[in-house]
C-alpha cells in the first residue's frame, strides 16, 4: 500500500509509516494492516489501487497528484 500512497500524493507530502501497537487508539487496527490514516481518519484498509485511493482522498477533501 505505501508505493500506491506515493505514487498518488507525490513528494510535497510525507507518508508516516508507524506500528498499530504505538498508539493505544489504534488498537482496533492490529488485525487490519495496513491501515492508511489521513488526519485521523481511516481511508483505506488493506490493498487500495491508485484509482480508488484517489477517489477516497477526494471524497475526504484531499487534493491528489495527477
């Protein structure tokens, strides 16, 4: 998932990459890796393609690279 996450925002904006286990509220992701989180919010779980997380982001406000 984070090479599609790259590939769609680009280099002006920086993927964290951190362990569920680091954070006490992320406790309900453990079985769901990854887990790709913008703001707090969850937009993807799993295997997400550059399409649908362009979609997702845009739906949340995010504006994406072409």
């Amino acid at each position: 998932m984070a090479d599609v996450v790259r590939r769609v925002i680009g280099p002006e904006i920086t993927l964290v990459e951190a362990d569920v286990r680091s954070n006490p509220e992320w406790r309900q992701y453990r079985y769901e890796i990854p887990v790709l989180l913008c703001d707090g919010n969850e937009i993807a779980r799993h295997r997400v393609d550059e399409a649908d997380l362009r979609a997702k982001l845009a739906s949340a406000g995010w504006a994406t690279r072409t």
